[in-house]
C-alpha cells in the first residue's frame, strides 16, 4: 500500500508541474500576441501622420 500512495503524490507532482509550464507558456504566448498589435497600430499610426 505504501507504494501505491508514493505513486499517487509522483503522478500528482507531475500533473501540477505541467499544468503550470502550461499556464506560463500560455502567458508568453499572449504577451508576444499583445507586443506584436501594439507594434502594428504604431505603424498605422506612423503612416497616418506621413
């Protein structure tokens, strides 16, 4: 029985540390998105006041 509650807390550990690369990636992932429009709409901008 001790073995099967070791297993459960490793699956556990993993599940929680996957979730949370997940999680982070995600962020990264929608900060590039939010640089990448900010970029554009300063270039629409630039060409308006050309």
């Amino acid at each position: 029985m001790k073995g099967a509650g070791s297993m459960k807390r490793m699956l556990s550990l993993v599940l929680i540390s996957l979730l949370t690369m997940a999680v982070l990636t995600g962020c990264n992932t929608w900060r590039g998105v939010g640089q990448d429009i900010e970029k554009g709409g300063e270039a629409i901008q630039n060409s308006a006041n050309k």
